[in-house]
C-alpha cells in the first residue's frame, strides 16, 4: 500500500436530510424544555458536540454527560469535566451500556434546575416535572442512556448512525419527562479534523468511507498520544509511514487475501473495531 497525498479531511461529511428535520424539530421545541441534557463521547468531547446545541439552547440549563467514559483517558476525564463546568454546565462521567453513573444523574437534573424549581415555588406551581431535551450526535449511545435512565427498553437503539427518526416524549417519574430527539451533525466541518475524529468512533456510516485511509489516519493520531498500545496490542513496531504499520498489523493478525497479499481493508476494520472497543486502552483523542 504506498503512501499517497491525504485526502481533503472535508471529505468525511455525512448529513442526511433526516437531519435538518431534527435541527429544525428542536428548534419548534425548545420552548418546551427546562434542560438540554448532552451526550458527547469523552475520547472526543468536543468533536462530538453540536455547535448549533449552543444557539438553539441559550438560555436553558445544561447537563453534559462525558459517555463512553470507560473507554477514555481518566484524566482527560477530569479536564473535560472542568472544562464544561467552566462553560456553566453540570458535568457527569457516565457508561450507558452498563448504566455506570447514570443514578446519578436525578440529583443532577434537580441541581442543574434548581433556580427554575424554586421560582416555581414561589408562583405556587408545584409538582410540575422538569422537561428535559437529550441531544447528541449519531452513535453517540442517547438511545442506550435514555433506556438506561428509565430503566426499560423505550427508545429505540441501534449500532448503525441516525436510528432514532422521530419526537419521543418519555416520563420517567413524577419529576421529570425526556424528549428523545434524532442525533444530528452539522452540514460543514468548519474543523476538518473534527470530521476524521467522527469517523473514528464510528458516527458516519463505514460504508462511505475509504476504511484503509481511516485507520492510517488514526493510526497518525495514536502515534502522537499513546504510542505504545499499538505495540502491545499488535506486537509490532511502528513503520516510517502509517501504512507501513497497517501492514505490519495484517501480518500480526494473518489478514491474508488470494494469493498471500495482505488484505489491508481487513486489518483496518480489526484496527478500527479494536479502538472503538477500547481493546487498544483507554485513549482521549482531543484535549482541552
């Protein structure tokens, strides 16, 4: 695999239509909702958030929970932590998938809205719940937090990007009602790696990207942060290009096509399912 001119980092773009449905649904809604509760994956937290979330949620409470946790740098945990609670938003590291951390975040809602609580008071308005819109951008596990949070299998979750379509208005208890709304992404990366950082966790579709390139990109990335996972998952050395160390991993892991030529496409996808699997260690891939 010879080493060619990287491609235009703008060509990891994904925004279908269904998506500015959602950009526009929240903007019809937002009037409804005390609190933007947003999902970002902690190996990308800031790659993994929605600008527009800023503009359509001026004014309202924050909840920002570092997801996927498990699988990030412990701390670069904490700086992100203190980096959103810097921005004035309530912060929790949680797992979805195994529902760590996600008690927690009752008594955060209830801190994040006290003040809006305890106007309610004052105007005698009492047992009304808290409305809460969840954000977050496809793949980032919002389907897998919400059944989590409630405890039962009420929306939808899925491994492919974009499988929540539509408007879910969950109760959870007396306190608190959830508006489920679709991951969305914005048309235009204004920051070409942050769409590179986005393919890597897996929230663009596999199928419209050029998987060899993509895992020589990462492998680019993990050799500035955390150079040795790569040796001790692979028991390889790193190349002078990322191909070269692409290569030695198809060796490493006898990904052989017709004839006994490597099959590079294969060893990228073991590559890129070791990393989104947490296999190659806890990794942050930005930092604040």
């Amino acid at each position: 695999m010879e080493e060619k001119d990287r491609k235009d980092r703008n060509s990891y773009h994904w925004y279908p239509g269904h998506m500015t449905k959602a950009i526009r649904m929240m903007q019809e809604n937002i009037g409804l909702i005390d609190l933007i509760i947003e999902l970002v994956d902690a190996r990308i937290p800031l790659s993994s958030r929605n600008p527009d979330i800023d503009k359509l949620g001026a004014g309202k409470s924050r909840i920002v929970l570092l997801n996927k946790s498990d699988l990030a740098d412990p701390e670069y945990n904490r700086q992100w932590a203190a980096y959103f609670q810097g921005q004035g938003a309530h912060v929790l590291e949680i797992n979805a998938k195994t529902g760590a951390g996600v008690k927690a975040i009752n008594n955060l809602v209830q801190e994040a809205c006290r003040e809006k609580l305890e106007r309610d008071r004052k105007r005698g308005i009492v047992n009304r719940p808290v409305r809460a819109m969840v954000v977050g951008i496809p793949n980032v596990g919002k389907s897998t937090f919400i059944n989590a949070f409630a405890g039962k299998a009420c929306a939808k979750t899925g491994n492919k990007p974009g499988v929540t379509k539509g408007k879910q208005w969950i109760r959870l208890n007396k306190s608190l009602e959830l508006l489920d709304t679709p991951g969305i992404l914005w048309p235009k990366f204004e920051d070409a790696e942050a769409g590179m950082r986005l393919a890597f966790i897996g929230s663009m579709n596999d199928e419209v990207i050029i998987l060899e390139e993509l895992a020589c990109d990462l492998l680019t990335v993990i050799r500035q942060l955390y150079p040795e996972n790569i040796k001790v998952r692979y028991a390889v050395e790193w190349g002078e290009i990322p191909a070269e160390t692409l290569e030695a991993i198809a060796r490493s892991r006898g990904c052989l096509a017709r004839g006994e030529t490597l099959d590079m496409k294969k060893a990228a996808g073991i590559l890129l399912d070791d990393f989104r699997g947490g296999r190659l260690g806890r990794m942050t891939l930005e930092h604040p």
